[in-house]
C-alpha cells in the first residue's frame, strides 16, 4: 500500500463533510448552553459536597479532582 501524497487522505473520516457538520453542531449546542460555565459550576459544589461528608466522616481521608471529575479516597 503506497503512502498517501501530502494532503491526501490521512484517515476515514479526513474531511469527511458529515462528521464535520456534526462537529460544528456539537460546538455550537456547547457555545450557546455555556455547557463550560455549567461543568465548572457543578465542579465547584462537588467539591464542597465532598468536602462536608470529609470533614464528617473519618474514612474519606482524601478528596480531589477537577471539575465534575473528582472524588476521594477512603
């Protein structure tokens, strides 16, 4: 199988028009909730959810994470 030339097909879906529109969609439906804003929101109350059950219950000995990714260890 030869190489592609430089600017050839780097992959099944390169340029692909209907996975490109279906990203932009994606995009837009993240600009216009503020879906960013939302996640750092709930990431913030995780946190202090998190927080109060440490501070009340001796085995959680460790919470972390970033955003609405986190938890703790027990």
């Amino acid at each position: 199988m030869d190489a592609p030339a430089p600017g050839g097909l780097g992959g099944t879906y390169a340029g692909n028009p209907l996975a490109v529109a279906a990203a932009h969609a994606v995009l837009d439906v993240i600009a216009e909730e503020q879906l960013c804003q939302r996640a750092e929101q709930l990431g913030s109350h995780l946190q202090e959810v998190l927080n109060q059950a440490r501070a009340t219950c001796p085995a959680i000995v460790d919470v972390r994470g970033r955003g609405v990714d986190g938890g703790g260890g027990v």
